[in-house]
C-alpha cells in the first residue's frame, strides 16, 4: 500500500477553498477576511473581479491574469488560466526580497461551482501537493434563502455537504425559526461539520481556518479533530461492528436534493487486511465513485504497526497518509463518508464481503 509518513515536520502552505451560492454573501465575507491581520499574508485565487467585486488597487495586467494589491497587502489573482500553474508559479511570482510573500491561500469558486475538480487538483497535482495541504472548504449559506436554494439547487447542496465549515450569512435579517430549521437541515446534511454564524458579514478567521488534518501549532496531524467521528452517533450494526447514522427518515420529501445525499461513519472493530481493504475502495471507486462526495478515515491494517488517514472526493484520493503511532488508546477504524444515492448498507456489505474473502 502505497503511503506518506506524516509524522514529521512539514511545512506546505494551507489551502482553504472559499465557495458557496450565488447570493450567498462570499463577497462581503471574503472583503471583511481580507482586511484583517490574520490574513495579511494570504493570497487569494478568485475567478472574475467582476463576479466579487472586491475592493483593490490595480497594479498590473497580464494577458491571462490580473494582480491586485490589497490594502490589507494580500496578493490577488483571478484564477482565468489553470489553477495548477497559478499555485506552481505563485511563490515565485508573489516574492518578497527573495522570500515568499504569503503563507496561506484562499482559492474563492463561482457561487455555481462544484468545489470537487479544485479538491482534486490539490490531490493529484505532485507539484502542488508538494507546496500546498488542503486546510478545508468553507461555505457561506444564506440564512435568508438556503433552504430554498437547497431545494432548487442541487449544486448548493454539494457544496454544504462537502464542507469543512459552514457559514451562515445574514443570519440577522432572518428570524429564529427559520435559522434554526436551516441549520438542522445542514446539521444532516454534513453532521460533523461546525456551523459559523457571520454577523453582518464579519467572523473571527480563527473559526475558518486550520480545519485540516494538519495541526500547525504541533507540526503533526490531530486525526480526532478533523474527522470528527463522534458527530455520526454510535448506533452499531449487525454483525460487523460498524456504526452508522442513517438519516433517512428525516427525509420526507424524496423530491428534495438532499434527500439524496448520506452521511455515515463506520466503525469496524477488528484490523483489516490491507488488500482486502484496497480492493473495497476500488471497488466503490468503480462503481460509484461519482457519488462519493467526500471520504475521510483512519484506518486499522492488519499488517502495520501504525493506522493510516485516507482522504478522499469522488474517485480521486489522496496518498494514504501513514502515521507512526495512534492519536489515542482507540484502535478501531473509523471512515466517514457523505455520499449521493448510497445507502450505509452498501458501503457495510461490501466491506463484509471483500474481509471475508
């Protein structure tokens, strides 16, 4: 099983993808992040300034690109080439006396944008992986209107369920009963996902980032942190010791987008074969990978000394990450999944099926 020791300095630049409806106020989030000194050394990756509308100085112009200085100081390029290239060129290009000129990133999609193609660039770009760690996808949701484009929109419903963060816009301008039905609704959707609540646009950035697996207080993964598998409830299945939390019957409404959209974490107590769980994934990968909005895990092989982080969207996963020893006394595996049109017992038999083989 091919794999990276994670256990190790490293020092790759957080990425953190900034998407979210349209109208759903990343315009004015993205303006008030900007300004604040946290984010004075981040560069932002928008699509069109005629989209954001951001508030700038123009400094120079390039037949695929525009650079902006902020007031804040953050370099800003619209992202009209390939995002690959912008990343691999960005170090050099955003230079400060011969040292580079931001330490984080904020790539900001279109409010129509599937957040997966950008995951998967980050996941299957060696140039960029070796400069840049996904630090998590953050969504701005519309108090005012979210459910309602949730119905409508099957694009925003992906984008609330593939988040890291959830953030709830003009939340003041809605009454209680309405936002309390909304973020229940995400609450289901993406279950361990924190839901942030932007006052008039401002929020503390300290809430929006530093949501990957990847602690760089410690220099070293906090697994617990970023999978949040507690957040899924500890109803067991039969049999193999899986828990899952299947959350159909909060779905009425089969008409509903997310009605079609599942969030389970299985646990299985005793270690797996590492071919046998290789052979599962690329077996789902096969036959729904399309469908497997988001993967995360640690995962007990039989044959290692140490668990394994898998990190996966849709049919694109990163490296098995190897760690050297387990976060804590618990040794079960625990993988999450949020995925369309899957039900929990597929992804419980399956597994079933290729252990016992």
């Amino acid at each position: 099983m091919d794999n990276r020791d994670l256990d190790r300095p490293s020092r790759p630049l957080p990425i953190s993808v900034l998407t979210g409806f349209l109208g759903s106020g990343k315009t004015t989030v993205l303006n008030y992040l900007i300004q604040q000194p946290a984010l004075s050394r981040t560069l932002v990756l928008i699509n069109e300034f005629g989209e954001i509308g951001l508030d700038h100085d123009l400094v120079t112009h390039s037949k695929d690109e525009v650079v902006i200085e902020m007031s804040s100081g953050c370099p800003c390029c619209t992202i009209r080439g390939d995002l690959a290239r912008s990343l691999r060129e960005a170090p050099d290009r955003f230079a400060r006396g011969g040292a580079p000129g931001f330490d984080r990133v904020v790539v900001e999609t279109t409010g129509l944008a599937d957040p997966a193609p950008i995951l998967h660039t980050l996941m299957t770009d060696s140039d960029v992986a070796r400069r840049y760690r996904l630090d998590g996808v953050i969504t701005t949701v519309d108090a005012v209107n979210g459910s309602d484009t949730l119905d409508r929109q099957i694009e925003s419903v992906k984008q609330a369920a593939m988040a890291d963060r959830l953030l709830l816009t003009k939340a003041d301008l809605t009454d209680l009963h309405i936002l309390r039905r909304l973020k229940e609704r995400l609450r289901t959707l993406n279950p361990a996902t924190p839901q942030i609540i932007a006052e008039k646009g401002t929020v503390d950035p300290a809430t929006l980032f530093d949501a990957g697996l990847y602690d760089p207080k410690t220099r070293s993964p906090d697994v617990q942190a970023w999978l949040k598998a507690e957040a899924y409830g500890e109803m067991h299945g039969h049999d193999y010791g899986m828990a899952g939390h299947d959350h159909d019957h909060r779905h009425n409404d089969v008409n509903r987008h997310d009605a079609h959209i599942k969030a389970v974490c299985l646990t299985i107590d005793e270690p797996i074969r590492g071919d046998a769980f290789d052979a599962w994934l690329e077996f789902l990968l096969q036959l729904r990978g399309a469908n497997l909005l988001r993967v995360k895990g640690i995962v007990n092989v039989a044959e290692l000394t140490g668990p394994i982080v898998i990190h996966g969207v849709q049919h694109i996963f990163h490296p098995p990450v190897r760690l050297k020893e387990w976060p804590s006394k618990d040794r079960r595996s625990r993988i999450v999944f949020i995925t369309r049109d899957i039900d929990e017992s597929v992804l419980r038999n399956t597994l079933r099926i290729f252990s016992d083989a």
